[in-house]
C-alpha cells in the first residue's frame, strides 16, 4: 500500500510540476484551455528549422554525396551507433524516435543561444529556448517513459512486469520507485541545466562589455550538446534495459 501511494504522488508530483512557472508567461486562450504560447512559438521554429533541413538533405540525393548531404548522413549513422550501442540489435524500429529527441533537444537549446528571441516583444513573458521551460522537458521525459514500457510490453507481454521482482522480490518497491523516478531524472536534468546556461549569460551580458561573455556562450553551445546526447542516450538505455530484462 505505501508502494502504491508513493507511486501515486510521485504521478501527482509529476503533474503539477507540469504547471510550475519561472517569471512571467504569455498564454493564448483555445476553446476551454489555456495553451503556453512562448513554448508552442519557439517549439514551431525549432521543428520548422528541423522539417527544412530535412527536405534539404532528401531534395535531391548524389551517388557522390556533397558536403551537405555528408553531414546529413554522418548525423544518421550518429544517431544509429547511439541507437545500437545502448538498444542492440533491435534498435531499427527506434532509430527515428532518438533521433527525433536527440534532434529536437539539440536544436532547441542551441536555438537558446544563437537565435535572438528578445526582439521578439510579448505582451507578457519573453520567448527563449523550448527546453528552457520545464513543460517541455516534462513532456519528452514522459514520453520516454512511455516509450520504454511500450517496448518491454511489445516484446515480453504482461511478463514484462516480472523484471519488478527481479533478482529477490524484496526489491519490488524500489524497482517500482526506479521507473517513475526516471521520468523526474530526465527532465530537471536538462531543464536546470539549459536554463542556468542562459541565466549565467543573461546576468555576464547585463554585468560586463558583451565580449567577455563570449567564451562562456561558447561553453554554453557545448553543454548543451552534450545535454541532448545524454538525454537521447538514457532513452535509448531505458528502451534497451526494458527490452533485454533488468539489470
């Protein structure tokens, strides 16, 4: 019973952190519901930018690739390798999933830093990268999750659940407490991480002459990087770990 009630909370707690708000926001009003518009903005421009690029790299393909239809397919075959390492060998039907969190998270966050969302003016709130707001991180942290019990239910059946009482049944609460504290790993992770990066640069850039801040948004670009390999990475982990057994 306390298993139950502590997996119910943390659901509640995933929930409202869904409504968690830092500074002011602008939202649009549609039908009955109250929709988060700097995130749905910044969101549409991220996946515009990636839908382009795509119809870029498929337009018109060369038996000798150019340069851009090189970087294309290196970021593919990135996306694979990660995909395989951390799946197997059944990580095909999982590729395009990755790779679209992989590619969503990594414009996203340098979208943060390289386009200029202040001259953009709000009537309240100021637009900024989609991962810097903790709905976003949320909903691809959830997601996951359900990507991760898709794929064990898929391949195992109701037997997927057995992995709970794995090695000792002793452990069934806190292998329980594992899976819904992965979605709150995932998404504070690349949530605190994105929005102290563009908090440390707004308080240099508003401190000292706009050059001295340039190292630190450079480090910013790499970090954020890295933050969308680890996210992809992890779901990748979790998609494999759910489909071979526990570890």
């Amino acid at each position: 019973m306390n298993v139950l009630l502590c997996s119910i909370n943390t659901l509640k707690g995933l929930y409202d952190i869904s409504g968690v708000e830092v500074g002011q926001h602008f939202y649009w009003q549609i039908g009955g519901f109250q929709v988060h518009a700097q995130v749905l903005i910044t969101s549409w421009v991220v996946i515009a930018i990636l839908l382009g690029s795509a119809i870029i790299a498929v337009r018109n393909p060369q038996t000798i690739p150019s340069d851009s239809q090189n970087f294309f397919e290196y970021v593919l075959e990135f996306i694979r390798d990660v995909s395989k390492t951390q799946i197997g060998e059944e990580y095909g039907p999982w590729v395009s999933f990755i790779g679209t969190l992989f590619l969503f998270i990594f414009v996203s966050n340098w979208s943060g830093a390289l386009l200029p969302w202040k001259i953009i003016q709000l009537p309240h709130g100021e637009l900024a990268a989609p991962t810097n707001d903790i709905n976003t991180t949320v909903a691809l942290a959830l997601l996951t999750s359900v990507a991760y019990f898709y794929a064990g239910l898929t391949k195992k059946g109701l037997g997927y659940f057995g992995k709970y009482i794995q090695p000792t049944p002793i452990l069934l609460p806190i292998n329980i407490l594992e899976d819904f504290t992965k979605p709150l790993s995932l998404s504070f992770r690349l949530f605190g991480n994105i929005l102290a990066d563009e908090l440390v640069v707004v308080v240099l850039v508003s401190l000292v002459p706009s050059v001295v801040p340039i190292p630190v948004m450079l480090l910013g670009l790499f970090t954020s990087g890295i933050q969308a390999l680890i996210f992809a990475t992890l779901a990748a982990a979790y998609i494999g770990e759910s489909m071979e057994g526990h570890h």
